[in-house]
C-alpha cells in the first residue's frame, strides 16, 4: 500500500483551465485561524469588500467575539491626504489599548493594499518596536490576487517560520492549524506510540510557539501547506512524507510514516491503534453504505480535494469522475495521486463555466462546491457537498473518519427523505 | 482609515448585484479579484436562490496585473454575453479594480455588442451598498426607459425591490393586490421581476410608487422630470401609513373605488385589552432610514409605545430621520459603527430594541428583547410564510413579530406575584420562547464573556463605564440593591435607571430602598 500502486493517478495529465474562479480569497483562514491562535488578533487592511466578505463567510456565529477586523481604506488614504501608514499605526494602538490580551497582531493584506503597494512588513517591523515585546506585529496576505481560500492559512504560518526560535533538538513538529480536540487525539496516539514530546505550528497562544532548527522533522496535517513547507525547509527542518491524516487508511500511513522516522516499528503503531482504528472502519462502514457506488466530482475550493477523493473512492467506494483542486503541489500531492485508481479528469484551476457544463454533462451523484454554487444545482436535482463545511469540521484523524465519511453521506440520504416531495423542493426564489 | 469590526451595509458593487439578480435577462459583467466572487453566496444561500447570480467575475490574480487585464475583461464580457445572451449588460469594477483604471465601461462600449452595455461609476472609497443599488438602477433607467404614451388604463410602477431586500418579495405582492383593490394596474415593478424589455416600457405608467427610497429615490426623480411621473411620498408601514399612502394614490390615480379594511387586524389587537401592558414600553429604534422612521410612528401612535432613540446607518437618510427624531424629542443617532449603537442602546436602557440583525445580537448581549425591522438581512429574514411589511396584511405582521420578542401581560404579572418560582423566574425569560428553562441549567451562560469581551472592543468615551459614570456619585446600599434585585428582570433596567436619574436629580449620593419607591412613585403614570 506505500508503494506507488500501477494505478494511481500521479502521471494522469491535469486538465489545466483558467478563466472565472468560483472561489474564496485567503482572508477567509481567519474564521477558524482567530479560534486556534486564542491571543491573536487578525487586522485586514483592506476594504468595505474585506470586511462584508469576513461578515458574510463567518456568517452572524461569532458574532460575540470578534478577534478580526477590518482597516476600511477611505478616499483620502488612497489619494495621498493621509498618509496610510499614519492611519495605520493610529487604528493599531487604539485597538492594542483597547485589547489588552493580545499578543499577536497579525496585519493581513488584501488586494487594494497589495494594489496601492502598502507595505505591511515595515509597517509590522515599525509597530512591532513600538509595541513589543508584548505585542508580536507580523503581516501575510490573504489577498484574492495571491492566495485562494486556505492559501491564507499558508501564509499566516509562513509568516510565523522565521519568528520562531531557534533549536538543535530533534523534535516532531506537527504543521497546521486542527480544532483542539483533534490535536489532543493525535498528541496521544503520538505519545502512545512513543514519540514526545511534539510541538504544534499554530500553538493556541504565543508563548508556546515551538522552536525549530536543523534536527526538527515535521509532518503536515494539512494538503495546503506548500509556503509553510517551504519555509520550514529553509529552516532546515525536514518534512516526513505521506498521505493526509484523513479516514482510517490515511491516519494510519501518516502515523507510520512519522512513526519509521523516529525508527520505530509499523507492528508497535498497529498495536497502539488497533482499537480507534476499528472504531473508524466501523464508523466508516455505516456511512459507506449510503456512499458505496455514488460518483462524485470536486469543484476546486480547498486543496483538500485530492486527500479526500482517496478517503472517498479508497474507504468508501465511491468513484470520482472529476477531482479538481486550486493548486496541484505536486510534491505534497503526490502521496494521494498515487493511492488514487486511474479514471478520474485531475483538474487544476477553474474556468467556472466550462466546468459546470462538464457536471451537467456527467450528472454526478454528488458534486462538492462552494455556497454560492451549491443551492442552484440542488435546484437542478444535482445534490451538493458545502465544501466549506470541509474546513470548519472536526475532520481528521480515526475519531473524526466516521463523521467525515457521514459529511458526504448526508446529502444523499436527505435526498432520499424527500424524495418524494421533489417538486415542492424546487420552488426557490426565481 | 477606519476600523470596521461588523458592518450595516456592503460595498457599493453588491448594491448593484442586488439590482442586476433581482432582474431577467441581465447580466453584471464585474471587473474583480479572485474572492470577490464570494457575494455570490449572499443570494444563493441567504435569500436560497435556485439560480446562480447572473454576474461573470474576472477575478483577475497578481499574475495578470503585470499582463492585461483590459483583455481579461473584454474577454469575459464576450464570452458573458456569447454564454448568458442577455437583453443588456451592466459592466462595472469592484474596489481593487477601481484602483487599476481599466475602466470597463469604456471597454464594453468598444466592443461593438449588440446590445446595451450600463456602465456604472461604484467609487468603493467612498459609498456603499444602498449607494450600488441606487445608481445601478438610476443608470439602467436611464440607458432603457424610452419616452412613450401612457396606458390608456390607470397603471403606476412599482420601484425599488431588489434581490436581498428586507421583505421585498412580500412588500410587492402585497402592495400590487392594494392597487389592484383600487383600480390600478402594475405597469412594471422593478428592479425584482423586471427584465431590460420591461425597463423600456416603464414610461406608459401614470405613476411611480416608490417602496424603498433606499435602493430608488434617484430613479423615481429621474423618472419624474424626463418622463413626467409623480412618485409617492409615503411608505406603506402600519394602519396610518397604508391609509394615507391610499390617500396619496387617489389623489394620483383618481381611484374612487373603497378599499377592504376587513383583514386589518393591528388596530384592534393593539387595542384590545390584552394589550394594555404594551403602554409606555420604552423602544430603541435602529435601521436603515425608512424602516426606522416607519417604525417610530407605527410604535408610537399604533402600538402606545415611547420610543427612546432612533437611529439609521445610510447617512443618505440623515436629514429626514434627524427632523423626525427632533418630533419626538430625541436626538437621531447617525452612524454605521455598530459599538456606536451599542453603547447607545446601553445608555437609553430601552424594554425593547426594533433594529437589525445586529441589534439582535447587542439585544441578546444585554438581556433586552428585539424583533427585527430592517436589512442587513439574514437567512431569518426569507421566512417561507408570506410576511410583508408593508399594507394591511404588514401591519397585522408588524403587531405579531413586535410583540413575539416580550413577556405576555399575564405572564408579567406571574412574575411579580411568584418570582421564586421555578418556572416563572428572571433567568427563565419568556415562556413561549426556547430559552425557558429550569433555573439551574442558566447558572453559567457565555454571556457575560461575550458582553465583557464586546465591552472591550468599544472605543474608551462610549463603552458602559460612561453609563456608569453619569451616576458615579451615586451608591446603592445594599439593601437597595437586594430589593431592586426583587423587581423582575425585564423591567430591572428601567427601574435602575429611573431611580438613579430621580437620586441625581435631588441631589441624593445613596440610594436606599426608600428611595427606590419614592422614584417608582415619581415616574407612575
């Protein structure tokens, strides 16, 4: 199962399209990275369209709690009366007066502030000076012209690389921000098997962002990493290769691979996981019944597509006939092209519309897109996965495979309940 | 540059997404980054369209700003219009693409297609989303309304609704039965339901009625001096208002026919004696302009309330929503930062908030009930019943959703009699309501986190401390505090206020039970 299988996808040539892109834009990490990092406090800088996006994509949940804003560039900080960067330090110190809990202000760029070349790295080395060592400032963009959707978390870990300390020790560092449960399921595995201590990159608070050096390996829990994995490179941190920790098959080779490279036996993980690991296969199976034989077809949305078309088709039975994906990192890809059975279109990019002609032609038992593609093609009687909802969930690891696998089966079973009112589930606005 | 945690409205191009998708056969071709395809899921998932936003994004990447970013657009207004065949186009920029120039308009109008292409002026720097509806709908007018002769029936048009308006769908059904009632005929209702074809034909009308000056006004003038069409002034919100926007239409219209006031329920449920603990409840009022001045008189004169602040977000509606606050004796509250509002409403202290889906949340953060009145909208706001706002049927629905939010008379007085109840108890809230729960599942809410934390991000002069510090010299003894403690929940605030204004105003820097009652004598009524 680790060698490349005959069958799998890595030398299947990727479609390739560009045109209109049916996607969000990296600012939209913050709704679950200002969760994570419970000291941060993320600034855009950016426009009225920036702070209505964050609004509509976080939706009115958080309302309580807002650890993000947005910098609404005006007129005058566009015509040169005001100097941006006055501007910029004012807003920050009435908002670091006003918050005195936060240890990390992150400045996020957005396409009007890449546009009119505002330069948050001086401005974050500026206000850090002024403001530290209390206060950490570091800036990434999130903009739309840079990063698409969880390209935003990329960079937001890329930025917090060259910050950490420094350190000789040889140490497993976990990359990618998973709910606190999740990441305390797999800090225990870990430890089970006999790997500690294990650092994470996001830590929830900044004092315990890890150390890193020379002797660091890391393992990434997420597809969409590829600057982050550059940095760390840079570092001299070594990455541990293998397929995603999603499913039960997935979470396995991950934890073996981590496993061999601090030299220890495949049997000793089997041993340690043998009970969530049945857990997971028998969660699975319930939800695979629905799913076994349904074809599916991703739309590009979170680079999660390649991980999870292998749960899919390799754990469930489903059969892909389309797995798109923002950006195909051929390097962090790999692992799941290969465990992916030849047969499906890779597609890399989007024109939006050329894509959808190829689901009306295909007539998918279930396509995964984005809300704003979701509600007209149920209209169409094409049942949809929010791909969104892919990201905010507890997703990885054996305890979450079950609830994964139940995410896809969900829609096809509401189906199934109302199949017989379909002609009043049509009756949307026009 | 300004800090925005929460915004009322969006940028000026989703104003013109609202006018371009409430429409048929149009299409917005938008010059924008990748992600500001985004807005479209405010349509498809808020209002659950069943069809994708007619709008094509160029959503143009870093790599294209260094190539050719004309092209981009051009190309994608062709293939729009190759793929969509639209009666006319709408081409516009969002706010990264304002800043390149490229202008679309310009570049639209040299591509020779066969038919109209509106270019519309959004500066995204300055203005905002009602600003979008407005003009976008101002501009296609006055690209597609051609002089005509009027229809030899009386007909009026219908101007304002707008994909993701608040109620629109149920205002225009509800609105074109009324003229129907009276003899007139809807010539077109636009922008929601119109195609460009209907645009053309907007001039056979003998009149506009103008529902939401919001995302209008500018239309009904133009329409008004080039094509002569009075408009009317009043916005059908409560019993008085539908009749006198009847009144209005009669005198336009020449309608003599009776109009049916069977289904008008409001008037007696407001009067009926059940009502009678409605008297004197004290509202704050916060919305977009013409929902709130509506509001304020259906609340006041409908409904026996006291309306103690009113406010709207649209600055374009400052000057009306100020001389109608001075009416009542208030000062109006103009702002779009929502921490604004907030300590605002903290300070009147109101019984009752009828605002936005944002003053739902302030509500909820500080224990006080609120129906919502206005946008910005929310999944909440599309029910799957009809539920106008405006005519007979809008009133009926105002009484029901204002009064939804409150602890029913009887029940107050169940308060006040067995306050230790397990049932009927402070922390239980009304029981009709899903929050009604036994006493000891309500000893840790997130609510105090949540109002501390929302406290901490108010800007230092408007946070609580100034509600605090205008009776800073003013203590309560313990005993006091017990026996305010004792005074049921929902009208607490109030009466902690009032005693504290009654200890301020004698002078007084303790207050003591003694007091509390001489103030609750001196505010009876």
């Amino acid at each position: 199962m680790n060698t490349p299988a005959p069958t799998g996808c890595r030398d299947t040539p990727v479609l390739r399209e560009r045109g209109q892109r049916e996607v969000f834009c990296g600012l939209t990490g913050i709704i679950w990275l200002h969760r994570k990092m419970q000291d941060a406090f993320f600034l855009v800088v950016g426009s009225r369209t920036c702070a209505h996006l964050l609004q509509s994509a976080a939706g009115v949940m958080i309302f309580a709690e807002p650890r993000f804003g947005t910098a609404i560039l005006e007129e005058k900080d566009l015509a040169g009366m005001a100097d941006a960067n006055t501007e910029l330090d004012r807003e920050v110190a009435r908002l670091l007066a006003r918050r005195p809990d936060i240890r990390q202000l992150f400045l996020v760029g957005s396409c009007p502030s890449e546009v009119i070349k505002l330069d948050l790295s001086r401005a974050a080395e500026r206000l850090t000076a002024e403001h530290g060592p209390n206060v950490r400032v570091l800036n990434y963009s999130g903009s739309g012209i840079e990063t698409t959707f969880t390209e935003g978390e990329d960079a937001c870990l890329a930025a917090l690389v060259p910050a950490l300390p420094q350190t000789q020790a040889r140490e497993l560092l976990l990359v990618g921000a998973l709910p606190d449960v999740v990441e305390d399921q797999a800090l225990n595995l870990l430890e089970q098997i006999g790997i500690a201590p294990v650092r994470c990159l996001p830590a929830r608070r900044a004092e315990d962002m890890p150390a890193i050096g020379p002797n660091t390996v890391y393992a990434l829990t997420q597809p969409f990493l590829g600057e982050t994995h550059a940095a760390l490179t840079r570092r001299g941190a070594k990455r541990i290769t293998a397929p995603f920790p999603f499913g039960a098959e997935g979470t396995t080779l991950w934890l073996k691979a981590v496993a061999a490279e601090f030299g220890i036996a495949p049997e000793k993980v089997d041993e340690v996981v043998a009970a969530p690991r049945a857990r997971a296969e028998k969660a699975i199976a319930a939800a695979a019944a629905t799913l076994r034989g349904k074809r599916i077809f991703f739309m590009p949305d979170s680079q999660l597509e390649l991980p999870l078309a292998r749960f899919l088709t390799r754990e469930c039975g489903m059969e892909a006939v389309e797995i798109s994906t923002p950006y195909l990192h051929a390097d962090l890809h790999g692992p799941e092209l290969d465990l992916i059975a030849k047969g499906p279109v890779i597609s890399e990019g989007q024109d939006v519309d050329l894509q959808l002609d190829r689901v009306h032609a295909t007539r998918p038992d279930l396509t995964v897109c984005g809300l704003g593609l979701a509600n007209p093609l149920e209209a169409e009687g094409l049942a949809t996965k929010w791909a969104i909802e892919l990201v905010f969930t507890p997703v990885h690891f054996y305890e979450q495979a079950g609830d994964l696998a139940s995410l896809f089966a969900r829609p096809l079973r509401r189906r199934e309940l109302l199949a017989r009112q379909h002609p009043a589930r049509m009756e949307a606005a026009e | 540059m300004k800090l925005a945690v929460w915004t009322y409205e969006g940028p000026p191009h989703v104003g013109a997404m609202r006018v371009a998708t409430g429409m048929h056969n149009m299409h917005m071709v938008l010059h924008a980054p990748q992600g500001d395809t985004y807005a479209d899921l405010l349509f498809t998932m808020i209002e659950r369209r069943n069809h994708r936003p007619p709008v094509s994004y160029t959503t143009f990447q870093a790599r294209d700003l260094g190539a050719d970013t004309a092209g981009l657009f051009k190309s994608a207004c062709q293939d729009a219009y190759d793929r969509f065949q639209p009666e006319a186009l709408i081409v516009a920029a969002s706010c990264t693409a304002e800043l390149i120039q490229d202008d679309p308009g310009g570049l639209a109008e040299t591509m020779g297609l066969p038919v109209p292409a509106i270019a519309l002026e959004l500066p995204s720097y300055q203005r905002k989303e009602n600003f979008g509806c407005d003009e976008a709908f101002l501009q296609i007018c006055r690209s597609l309304a051609k002089p005509m002769d009027r229809s030899e029936r009386v007909t009026c048009n219908i101007l304002g609704p707008t994909a993701l308006g608040f109620r629109h769908r149920d205002d225009v059904a509800e609105i074109t039965g009324l003229l129907s009632e009276m003899g007139i005929e809807v010539n077109v209702a636009a922008p929601m339901g119109a195609a460009p074809s209907d645009i053309k034909r907007m001039g056979a009308a003998h009149f506009n009625v103008l529902l939401y000056p919001e995302t209008a006004e500018s239309a009904a003038r133009w329409l008004e001096k080039e094509h002569g069409q009075p408009f009317t002034k009043t916005i059908p919100i409560g019993a008085n208002a539908t009749r006198a926007f009847i009144d209005e239409v009669r005198a336009l219209s020449g309608s003599t026919l009776p109009v049916d006031e069977s289904r008008l329920r409001q008037p007696w449920w407001a009067a009926s004696v059940d009502s009678t603990y409605l008297t004197g409840k004290r509202v704050f009022i916060f919305g977009d302009g013409t929902h709130v001045m509506a509001a304020a008189k259906v609340a006041r004169d409908e409904m026996g309330f006291e309306v103690c602040g009113m406010g709207c977000y649209n600055r374009e509606q400052a000057r009306p929503l100020r001389a109608l606050a001075k009416e009542f004796g208030l000062e109006a509250l103009i702002t779009d930062d929502y921490l604004d509002v907030e300590a605002a409403i903290e300070q009147a202290a109101p019984e009752m908030i009828l605002g936005t889906q944002m003053e739902r949340h302030i509500g909820k953060r500080l224990g006080i009930p609120c129906a919502v009145i206005s946008a910005p909208v929310h999944v909440q706001d599309f029910p799957a019943r009809n539920s106008p706002q405006m005519g007979f049927e809008g009133a009926n629905v105002l009484f029901d959703t204002w009064v939804h939010p409150l602890v029913m008379g009887l029940e107050e007085h169940l308060l006040h009699m067995f306050r230790e109840d397990f049932e009927f108890h402070d922390d239980a809230g009304p029981s009709h309501h899903g929050g009604h729960a036994p006493r000891a599942d309500t000893s840790a809410p997130a609510a105090p986190a949540a109002a501390a934390e929302g406290a901490s991000m108010a800007p230092p002069d408007a946070s609580p401390q100034q509600v605090a510090a205008a009776h800073e010299n003013v203590v309560w003894l313990s005993c006091a505090e017990r026996e305010l403690k004792k005074i049921p929940f929902f009208v607490r605030g109030k009466a902690r206020r009032n005693t504290e204004s009654y200890a301020t105003e004698k002078g007084l820097n303790e207050i003591s039970v003694d007091t509390l009652y001489e103030a609750k004598a001196h505010y009876a009524r």
